[in-house]
C-alpha cells in the first residue's frame, strides 16, 4: 500500500483513499491490521493511522469491536455512494393520516415563510455578486456562526465563540462529530431515550449504557454507579417523557462531570416552553468546560432544512480541526447564507415568538381535551410540541387497528426503552397540526379508547 510522501495530500487520506478504495478484493468482516502494525508496515506514525480509521468509522465503512479492532463492514452496509445506484430500494410510500400526531414538524406561519423566501433570495443575490466560486468554511459560514453566539448567548446564556461553533445537518451529525473525535469508552444515555443512540455510539467504538429517567429526569444515583466517561442528555425537555430537569440536578450533574467526564446537551426543543422561562441551558452553568452542547433549527423553522449546530469545549477545537479540516461543508453554503440572513433580519426572533404562541394554544388545547377522560394519563409538562401519554388496560395492537380506521395515528414508544420494554405509552406530537385537526384527532382518540374499555 504505497503512499506517496511528495504528494500535497495528507498521508492520513491517502491511506484512507486506498483502503476504501481497495475493498472489493477484501472479504466483509475482514478485520483491518491494528493501529500499530499498520503503522509499522508503512513507516508513518499510529497518528496518521488512526486518523485514516476513524475517518472509515465516520463515513459508515469499517466498524469497531472493543478490544478486537477494527473490521470492514458488509458491503449492504457501505454508504449509498459505494453502491450501484441499481441497488439501492425504493423507499415505500407511508400510509397517510389525516389525524397524525406526528413528532418533530411544525408548521410554518405565513409571516415566517414570507421573511424565510426573502432571506433565501436574498442570498441568492449575495452569491450571485461573489467575484469567484469558492467553497464555504467547513466549520460553517462565519457570519451564521457569530448571529448563533449572539443568538444563544440572549435565549439560552450559552457561553461560546464563532471558533467553538461548527454547523451540521442536524443534532445527530453534530453528535456523530462528536462521538468520532472523543477517546473510545463508556456513553450514558437515557433510558427512556432516542431510538438507535446505543448503534450510533457502537459504529464509532462507544459503549452505551443506560440511564434510568425518572419523574424528574435523568437518576443520579445511576450516573454515579455507572460512571460512563461521556454522557448524553436532553435536560431543557427529556426525550420522550418531556420532563425538565431541575436547577438542583444540574448542578449535581456538572459537579460529578468535573473535568473528567463530557456531558453532551441536546437542547432539541428549548425554543418552547409555556408556563414559564426556559431554566439556562447546562452549559451556560459549565465552570469547568464540562459540556458540548447541541442545537437544531429544525424545530424552529421545517425538519427539511437539515440545518443544526454543535457547540465545542474549548478543549475539543483543536481535536476537531485535526480530524475535520479536509471534510467538506456539511450544510449548501447558500442554505447558511439564507438562514444568518434570517437571523440578521430578526426574522428568526420573530418566527419563534409567533410559533411559541401557537403551539401554546395547541398544548392547552390538547391538555384541556385529554382532561376529560379518565382512560388515557398525560405525562403533562409545559414544554416542548409532543406529549407523552399513557394508556393502560388496551392492548395496543387493538389501539392501533381502531385508530386507523378512525383516520388517526399517535406513536408506541415501546423501543424507547432499554431492557424494560412497555406497551402503553404513546408520543402525541400537535405542533403540525391546525387547531381544528388537533381538536377532532383528539376527540377520535378519547372516543375509541372509552369504547374499547367499555
């Protein structure tokens, strides 16, 4: 495996060039030499390998075993981009609803829209103006990144600069980030949590371990048995009971993380919150640059917009360059353009004002409604745009077949739980929902649940 030392090409890319290149004469599974034979063999440092691996872990080719090393993955399980495009299956059509408590939309309010076009031509403009074509900062458009200092700093007292902020399609890509740059260990991750959080962490050589959340957040006692090097958590509104976790925890929490342990804060919905001000985010509370912080601007403005954020510790910058500086952009240049546009404008102030309103008036709305059966048992909080309720005593397999004809579809959060399985929870999302849907879909629900008690 020759590498050229003349070229202008890093050594650590070159060997990751061949050995992705190189995969169709090796078997699936094969496992790859390790760090310090490979280094040996080539003459260059365990740095330059190790770097050239992880950046097969981060694009989805290899796969870590603890304590055996890395492996090709199977070749079904490559990026879209190392298959035949003749492969790849056709995505099937989901069954639509017209009452589909769906999670994670929103709908975006004439006023909002209007200004979010402007901004979009406006940047067209802007880039129609440029001398030459030239390829954005990989870390994120500078001028998107100092309106998120502005903009975090006033709403959530995140303390950063430009330099700390890399831009990302989303929380998961930021979270993928950073799972690829910190040392390979133990993951805490809530128990209720995300689906498919414990397979994120294995495909970058972390072991997840689960963290029981209790009525009101995640349980301490448990973080302190288990200790994990890295934990991640959603504490502004806990994903997916909703609850919040208070000042007192958080502060126990940042004590335990010291400055040995990260803490990953995933702020998801802290745009929303109705009964009272949002608690600052953990890491505006940091003293000891314990906490990477998460944001997304999907709930804010459309999920299709693929746009979120990743606050780095000061500590981790630098390990962020090294590993990322030869990556591209992860978000259209236009897209950031438009969207510090927004924020220049204080359109984006504006949206979150107005959508907070109304998702307000959608939550009390729900909350009122729910109140008049005694068969179904909200997880009430004043957060967020879903709400988690239970339903005991029907079998949800009958549920969901009554529902359906009913036009109507909440969703099971049966694995969303680790090791304790549970099928009479269900997440109700309403934020993309009109008042009069959220009303009648909600009146459908109660009905079916009393006649399949009664």
């Amino acid at each position: 495996m020759p590498l050229n030392r003349q070229s202008t090409t890093p050594l650590y890319i070159q060997l990751y060039q061949q050995m992705r290149d190189d995969y169709d004469a090796t078997q699936a599974n094969h496992q790859l030499w390790s760090i310090r034979k490979m280094a040996q063999n080539l003459g260059v440092s365990k740095t330059t390998v190790e770097q050239a691996y992880d950046q097969l872990l981060a694009e989805g080719y290899v796969y870590t075993v603890p304590g055996s090393g890395y492996f090709y993955r199977d070749r079904t399980h490559w990026p879209v981009a190392k298959q035949a495009l003749e492969t790849v299956p056709q995505p099937t059509k989901p069954r639509a609803f017209t009452y589909d408590f769906r999670y994670g939309v929103t709908q975006l309010l004439s006023p909002s829209w209007n200004a979010w076009k402007r901004a979009v031509r406006l940047a067209l403009r802007q880039t129609e103006q440029q001398p030459t074509a030239v390829y954005p900062d990989a870390q994120g458009l500078p001028a998107l990144r100092e309106n998120l200092v502005r903009f975090l700093k006033t709403t959530r007292g995140v303390r950063c600069t430009a330099d700390q902020i890399v831009i990302t399609s989303g929380a998961k890509a930021g979270l993928s980030i950073l799972l690829s740059i910190l040392p390979r260990g133990t993951v805490g991750i809530e128990n209720p949590g995300y689906r498919g959080l414990s397979e994120l962490a294995a495909s970058y050589g972390q072991t997840a371990v689960p963290i029981r959340v209790t009525e009101d957040g995640l349980d301490l006692t448990q973080v302190r048995a288990r200790n994990p090097q890295i934990i991640y958590t959603t504490p502004g509104h806990q994903f997916p009971l909703g609850v919040v976790l208070p000042i007192e925890k958080r502060l126990a929490l940042l004590q335990w993380a010291g400055t040995q342990h990260l803490i990953i804060e995933d702020d998801y919905d802290s745009e929303y919150r109705y009964s009272a001000h949002p608690l600052p985010a953990l890491q505006s509370l940091a003293t000891a640059n314990q906490v990477a912080y998460l944001g997304t601007f999907s709930r804010g403005i459309d999920p299709t917009l693929r746009m979120g954020y990743l606050v780095l510790p000061p500590q981790l910058v630098a390990t962020y360059h090294q590993r990322y500086q030869y990556r591209a952009e992860m978000v259209a240049g236009l897209l950031q353009q438009a969207m510090a546009n927004y924020f220049e404008d204080g359109a984006y102030y504006r949206h979150l004002s107005r959508n907070r309103a109304a998702n307000r008036q959608k939550y009390r709305v729900l909350c009122h409604q729910l109140a008049q059966t005694k068969q179904i048992r909200p997880i009430a909080t004043d957060a967020g745009v879903h709400l988690v309720v239970q339903i005991p005593g029907i079998a949800q397999a009958k549920l969901l077949e009554a529902l359906e004809r009913q036009q109507v579809w909440i969703y099971p959060l049966n694995s969303n739980w680790r090791d304790m399985p549970t099928a009479d929870y269900y997440l109700l999302g309403f934020a993309g929902l009109t008042l009069s849907e959220l009303t009648t879909g909600v009146k459908r629900l109660i009905q079916v649940c009393e006649q399949l008690v009664g």
